[in-house]
C-alpha cells in the first residue's frame, strides 16, 4: 500500500499555488486599504485642526477681553471658519459615500441642460460678476448616472475655473463620433505645470501660489469629480492649454 505521508498528488501539487496567490493578492488589496484610509483619515484631522484651532483661539482671546473685542468682527471671523469647516465635512461625507457606494443607477441626465443652469446661476452670483462665462453646447447631450452626482462635478469643475480665472471662464459640453458626451472647462488663470496634471487629483492636493489654503479650496474638489466621473464609466483629466487651465471630462453617451 503506497504512503500518503510527505507526498501530494499531482493534481493537489498543479492546484495549490492558486488559492494561495489568490489569498496573496486579496491580502495585499485589504493592506493597501487600510494603508490609504489611515492616510485619508490622518490628512482630514490635520485640514480640521486649522479652521478649529482657529475658531477657538479667537473665541478665547475675545472672551479673556470682551471689553476690547469689535464683536462684529469676531462673529464674522467665526462664521468664516465655520463655513469652511462645514464645506470641509460635507466633501470629506460624500468621498466616503463615493468610496462605498454602488455605481450610481442609469438615469438619464442632459448634461448640456445641467452645464447651462449652472453657468446662469454662476452668471448671478454676486462674487463672480467680474468674470465671464462662455457655454457652447450641443443639444441635447445626454448620459446615464446620477443627476445629484453629475452636478456636483461640474459644480466642482466650474468652482475651481471660476476661482482662478482672471477674466473669462469657457465651458463646452458635446456628443462626439466616438460615442463620448464630452466637457471641456478652460479658464485664462495661472494654469497648472505639466508636472501637477495628476497630482491635483489626489486628496487634499494644493498647488502653490494662486491654488492654495488661502483661496478657499479644500483640496478635494478635483478628486471627488475625477471620482465621480469614474463612477460613471468615464474619465476626467487636466489637458495641455496655451493659457490658463483646461479639464476635460469624457462620459459614455446616451445614444
């Protein structure tokens, strides 16, 4: 009778290694998790800590003097951070949202209706009268997804045009031949080096100068639409502009 002991047999030998690489690369997928969510949760404790430390220090000092505090002034000062602060938790509660969320249902949306509403709100808004909007669409163009989600990009799209556009803001949204409804968003800002192109994607990502802290951006705008845009099948990136910033977002068209 032929032993079993220290032997397998040729069929068990030419199986084994595939659970175990497949276990291998299931580990190494939960470790690069966990390794990026500790990072997404150590960068959004260090942007809250500014706007809080902030808010209480002027809260303190102004309670440790009142008689010499322009109240006014403190309460505005407040607000402001507050405002950021709540900006900044409702982008860090849709990331999560996006990073567990399904992809979103076919619903269809026009995006040439969607991009032009939001040009005429932009067009009113009291901090933007300086600038001009241009908007070239055809009619309509239209994709499956989540309405709510598609304007939230390209509301994040049109923030970040509008807040370092020096003069003009251009926004096109067409059906191309090759069955994509495309965005194309410029603006006659600084614009972005070659370098930067990708990295203004990543989380809490600001570029020096013009596209800091002090403008108001959070650093999650461009990576909750490039996200968004993923969700739905398609891609969003910084493209090459003789002046100023260009982003071009490609979604599957409706046909």
């Amino acid at each position: 009778m032929p032993s079993t002991s220290g032997s397998r047999s040729p069929t068990s030998a030419r199986w084994f290694p595939w659970p175990a690489r497949t276990i291998n690369v299931t580990l190494d997928r939960v470790f690069a998790g966990v390794a990026r969510q500790r990072l997404f949760i150590a960068d959004a404790s260090h942007e809250l800590r500014s706007p809080i430390a902030n808010l209480r220090t002027c809260l303190e000092a102004s309670l440790a003097h009142p008689d010499e505090v322009d109240w006014p002034t403190t309460v505005r000062d407040a607000l402001t951070d507050i405002e950021r602060l709540q900006h900044l938790t409702d982008d860090l509660l849709l990331l999560a949202q996006l990073d567990d969320a399904a992809p979103p249902p076919g619903t269809p949306v026009d995006l040439a209706a969607l991009a032009h509403d939001l040009v005429e709100e932009y067009r009113h808004l009291r901090i933007h009268q300086t600038l001009e909007f241009a908007f070239h669409a055809d009619d309509p163009v239209v994709v499956h997804g989540s309405p709510v989600q598609l304007e939230r990009l390209l509301r994040n799209l049109l923030d970040n045009a509008a807040r370092h556009a020096r003069t003009v803001t251009d926004i096109a949204v067409t059906a191309d031949t090759d069955g994509l409804a495309r965005v194309e968003i410029r603006d006659d800002g600084p614009g972005i080096p070659p370098a930067d192109r990708e990295r203004i994607f990543e989380r809490f990502t600001r570029l020096d100068g013009a596209r800091a802290r002090g403008t108001g951006g959070s650093g999650l705008g461009l990576a909750i639409a490039r996200e968004i845009a993923a969700r739905h099948g398609g891609t969003l990136h910084a493209a090459a502009n003789p002046s100023g910033a260009r982003f071009i977002t490609a979604l599957p068209h409706a046909r």
